[in-house]
C-alpha cells in the first residue's frame, strides 16, 4: 500500500489508478467496488477498496472550505481556532486535492498558548481495531510543523494521537483526555523536510504501533479509551500540514 501511495502522489492522473486498484481489489478479494460508498447516512465521497477498507483523497471535495461531514475543533485557544481548508496541490503534475490545516492558530496572544491542537475529524466514523494510514506533509511553521493521526476519538477533547514533528525530529503517540496529552510512546527519527511521507497506526485491542514511511517505531499499549471512536487528523500551534489519502481499514 505505501508503494501504490507513492505511485499515487506521483501519478499525473490519479483517478484511474483508483479505479483501476478497486476494481482489482474486488475481483481478487471478491469485494464490491463502489464509489462514493458513504461510512454513514451522511454523504462523504470516498472510495470503496475491499474488504471493509475505505479511501479518501479530497479530490471529489469543494476546494476552499472544510469538507462537508468532517467536524473542526480546537483545544486550549477556541477564541483563535485554526483553518481547515481542501486545497489543491498546484507544485507537482498531479495537481492533487489535498486537506490543509492552512491558517493555523498560533496560540494567540503572540503565540503565549502555544499548545493549541487543531483537530478534524470524520462525523459518524467508527475505528475500533484496525489500521488508519494517511500520506502528510510539513509544510511550515515557527515554532511547530507537522501533525498526526486522531482514532477513537470520544469527543474533541478525548482521544489518541499519532503525530510526527520535524522541529523537533519526534515522532509520538500520545493520549488525549480532558484536552491534556500524556505521551505513551516516543522516537528520535529524522525524514526529508518538506516531501510527502507515510503514517500508519495500528491499533488491535489496548495495543498500538506506529509506523513511518512503513518501518515500525513504536509500540505500546493503553487501556483508556476502549470504545470505538471516530478517526480524524491533528495539527498543533502554527503547524502549516497537508494531509492526503487517508485509509481506513478496520478489523471489527
């Protein structure tokens, strides 16, 4: 799946390569490939790809404004909450939809609430075990870059977190309850700056594992939050992030 990203990202059309995997899929998997196939009754274009697993690439998206069905939220700054926006990616070939965190908050007050998290998620999503997989890139920031992955989101102040940040050359998941992360496990790792790279979390029961460009870096374990919850994305202060085909892949 990373490979087949990679082709994506630099294809020079990308819709039929999507059409072309999910009808593979299916045939190989005896799946059904549908299009538009909606997690919910509300409707939020995405692609059916087998076995349960879903796609979204943004490109069916309005360009300009938060994606219909994906709720925002922010946290230790509400007065100034950052900007979720479908952008296009107009500095490649591909001339990609993609979903921007592109006018962050900085924490207001000349930046004096630095902690401020950006947080979008998918409305009516369920992740219990399972992988969630997304393609993301730094793309500014002073004093924070990067970003993450969110699963069994409860509400916007309770959830995990993946997320990497070249500033700082961490990578991290964490928890968050009542608004306050908690690190649970941690990495030293150094990736290109400014390239499109690779997360993946792996979640099966109370254990987790988190991965970059699809090297394994971390693993751990948490019994806090239990219940399925919804899946989403997460930028922190006047991190600058894009983020592209995210994939779900439940197991339950």
């Amino acid at each position: 799946m990373q490979m087949f990203a990679r082709l994506w990202k630099n294809s020079f059309s990308l819709r039929p390569v999507v059409r072309v995997f999910a009808i593979w899929g299916a045939v190989v998997w005896g799946g059904q490939a549908v299009f538009g196939q909606n997690i919910t009754a509300n409707s939020t274009p995405s692609t059916y790809i087998g076995l349960g697993n879903i796609l979204w690439t943004f490109d069916e998206y309005e360009l300009g404004d938060a994606p219909a069905n994906w709720q925002t939220g922010i946290e230790q700054n509400p007065s100034d909450p950052g900007i979720w926006q479908v952008v296009r990616e107009e500095d490649r070939a591909s001339f990609n939809q993609v979903l921007a965190m592109a006018n962050p908050s900085d924490g207001g007050l000349f930046g004096l609430f630095g902690r401020t998290f950006n947080l979008v998620w998918l409305e009516g999503s369920s992740f219990h075990n399972g992988e969630i997989e997304v393609q993301f890139r730094a793309v500014g920031g002073e004093n924070n870059q990067g970003g993450g992955i969110v699963w069994r989101l409860q509400d916007k102040s309770n959830y995990y977190l993946a997320r990497f940040d070249p500033l700082e050359s961490n990578f991290a998941i964490y928890f968050v309850r009542n608004g306050a992360r908690q690190e649970l496990a941690s990495t030293h790792v150094r990736l290109s700056e400014h390239d499109w790279h690779g997360m993946k979390i792996v979640q099966r029961g109370n254990e987790f594992a988190g991965y970059l460009n699809g090297q394994k870096l971390l693993n751990g374990s948490s019994n806090l939050f239990r219940k399925a919850g919804a899946i989403g994305l997460w930028t922190k202060g006047d991190a600058v992030t894009w983020f592209d085909n995210l994939i779900m892949r439940p197991a339950d």
